[in-house]
C-alpha cells in the first residue's frame, strides 16, 4: 500500500499475474505461489477499501486500449 500512495492523477500502468492456484498454473509456471498472492491481494476486501479510499481506478486491458493516442 505504501507505493500505491504515491500515485498521481492520471494514468499508471502496472502488471499483475493475479489467479487461483491449479494444476495447470503449476506446470507452466514456478511462480504460481506468488500469482496466488497477488490473487490474494487485489482481492482482498481491505485492499479494495485501500484503493476506494485513495480514488484509485482499476481497469483492465480493453479500457487502457480505448484511452492510448
């Protein structure tokens, strides 16, 4: 939460690799542990009270692409 205070007005990009754990995760990645985490994270309902709070507005792929010069 510490960063996330530190955004300005406007648009910032980052990436997550945010899912449940399954079989499948395992064997294409070493990391699912940590993509389970970040699952974890974002949907956590503090967190969500976090970004609500700060005026943070999550959006996903279609929404950047239609906003992008």
């Amino acid at each position: 939460k510490a960063v996330l205070h530190m955004i300005t007005p406007g648009i910032t990009f980052f990436i997550i690799h945010a899912t449940k754990p399954s079989p499948e995760l395992g064997s294409i990645t070493s990391d699912s542990l940590g993509r389970f985490a970040d699952y974890h994270t974002w949907m956590n309902e503090e967190m969500r009270t976090f970004l609500q709070d700060e005026g943070i507005h999550l959006i996903g792929w279609r929404a950047l692409k239609n906003i992008m010069p």
